[in-house]
C-alpha cells in the first residue's frame, strides 16, 4: 500500500501493544520478517518529551526494524508541538494517534477512546498535529460507542480524518466497550472502506492467512492488516501472512533470544514484567502451555523464569496444532 507517499510492502503491521512493542520485542520480529512497519507501544506524549529517546527500549530503534511508527496517547492538554518536534529527530516512518484504546487509565488521561469522543477537542489535537508534523500521520480508531447509531458519528470523524490531512485509518473492528472476547465484527470493514477515500488498515483477531480466505469480502477492500496478539504468540506469523517459506521454530531458542534481547535493552526490574507479558503468550502455541506460565508465575527474578521457562520449552512440550487462538 502507498502509506503517505511511501510504499509499505508488504501490507502488514504489527499492532502497538503496551509492554509488548518495545525495542527488544521489535528486534525479535525483525529476525524474521515478512512485514511492513512496526508500531512502538501507546508513547505518553507527556512523558516522551522526558525520554532519552536513543536509549530508551520504548523509542529507540534499530535500522534491522525497518519501517517503524511512532504512536502516542495525547489529551491536547500536552506541548504537542515540542513533542513532535522532538520525534522528528528519530526519523519515524510516520506518526500515529491513538483514538481506540479504551482502558480505563486511557480514559481517565484523556486519550484513545476518550479523546475520539469529545469532537471539539478532537479537532483541536488533529489540528496541532497536522500543523507540526510535516510527515504521515495515521490514526487508529475503534468502531465507537453505541452498538445502535455508532455509524453517524463514525463517519463524522472519518470526514474530520480527511478534511485535516491523516494519511490512513486503522480499524479495529469493536466498540469501545467490548472485550476482546467479544468477536470482531469484520464485516464492517467493507461498509467503512466504500465510504472513505482513506487507506483503510484493518485490526482485532486477526489470527491466520485462511482468516483472508474464509471472509474474503470482509477483507478484500481493505488496503492493509494489522496483526496484535498472534504475532506474540508466533513472532515468525508475518511470513505466513506475506507468502515467505516458514521454518518450524525451536521455541526454547526463540524465548531465549528474547530474553536476551529484553536483558540487553532494560534492566531487570523493568524486564521482569515484559518477560511475564511474554509468556503469557507464547505458552498458547502449546496444549498444555498454561502449564508454562503457571510455572513462571511463582518466579521472583528474570532469572527464575528464564529456568521454569526453558524447563518447559527443552522437555519438548506437545504443539497446540489449532490454527485459532484465544485471547480471553
């Protein structure tokens, strides 16, 4: 897709993901390849102008991650202009503006779901962006809030999007207050794409390549995938998406790399929860994996878990072969 100007080749994104899409977790995807830009987790645009930015593992990258985006997590009460005058050193491929999160400390900041809801103040932070960033800027926006009339109000910021200069859209196909147990409603994306002249990337459970083929007219109109969850649990999944010869992991090699790369980029106290994040979800690709995170939980230092780890991963756990994966 042509992504402001810029080919993005393959389509495919990695979703930002808060104590996931850190700069170790990046590296580890770039081993593999198969996709087109990586995102950095939600960055708090208050506290990045804070950051030392080339050492820090939420903005520091490397030139092995390829096309990287920059995305925050704004109210419009930030310095918006020195934060992105301050981003625009690291060079990103484009900068993007979360409007879909809707945790509750997201709402209670102002930003994701809270901020796409106050139009006025919408407009207003779209508006400080767009004057202070001369490069792409994309968005990342949930269906809205009332399952009944979400559709009015959805096409009224798709026409603010437009009207202000945002590049692309991604969207992640729930409402706001839906879980991720709830199924994403992928046959919404076709009505949304008919109606903007805006590249439309779509995100939420998307988990394999036979998920294209079995709704194909979900997905067809679509100008790119973004991929969350099920690239923790397979980082090589790009491959598959984009087409590229797959090799079978060695999954203890795997974690272990990980490891090292998360030790190397942040001190202990800071890896721990990163590790357990992890490892949550990489114990799905096996059918007993909740065993594998049972035994990290009772793990006190980065070391521990890396023994209750690789103690599962080398006994040569059985896979799990289904091609779903659940994330409740």
């Amino acid at each position: 897709m042509s992504l402001g100007g810029q080919e993005i080749a393959p389509a495919l994104f990695l979703a930002p993901m808060e104590g996931i899409t850190h700069s170790a977790f990046r590296r580890l995807l770039s081993d593999y390849g198969g996709y087109g830009a990586l995102f950095t987790e939600m960055l708090s645009a208050g506290a990045f102008l804070q950051e030392k930015t080339l050492e820090s593992p939420y903005t520091r990258r490397r030139p092995c991650e390829g096309k990287v985006i920059y995305q925050f997590g704004a109210s419009g009460r930030e310095d918006l202009e020195a934060v992105l005058r301050k981003v625009e050193s690291l060079a990103p491929d484009a900068v993007d503006l979360n409007l879909g999160c809707p945790a509750p400390k997201i709402r209670a900041h102002g930003w994701g779901v809270s901020l796409a809801a106050d139009f006025p103040r919408l407009r207003t932070v779209l508006e400080r962006f767009r004057r202070a960033w001369p490069g792409t800027l994309t968005v990342k926006v949930r269906l809205g809030d009332d399952p009944e009339r979400w559709r009015e109000g959805f096409l009224e910021r798709v026409r603010l999007f437009e009207d202000l200069g945002v590049d692309a859209m991604t969207v992640h196909a729930r409402f706001s207050g839906e879980k991720l147990k709830r199924r994403p409603r992928w046959e919404e994306f076709a009505w949304i794409a008919a109606r903007t002249r805006l590249p439309v990337i779509g995100n939420g459970d998307i988990c394999a390549p036979e998920d294209l083929v079995r709704h194909r007219e979900a997905f067809a109109p679509l100008a790119g995938l973004m991929l969350g969850r099920i690239a923790v649990v397979k980082p090589w999944i790009f491959r598959a998406f984009a087409g590229l010869p797959v090799e079978p992991p060695d999954h203890a090699e795997l974690w272990d790399r990980h490891y090292r790369y998360l030790l190397e980029d942040m001190p202990p106290e800071r890896a721990f929860g990163r590790l357990m994040d992890f490892t949550y979800y990489y114990a799905k690709n096996f059918l007993f994996g909740h065993e594998l995170y049972r035994g990290v939980q009772k793990a006190r230092t980065c070391e521990e878990i890396r023994e209750a780890a690789l103690r599962f991963l080398e006994a040569g756990p059985t896979p799990n072969r289904g091609t779903g994966v659940s994330f409740t």
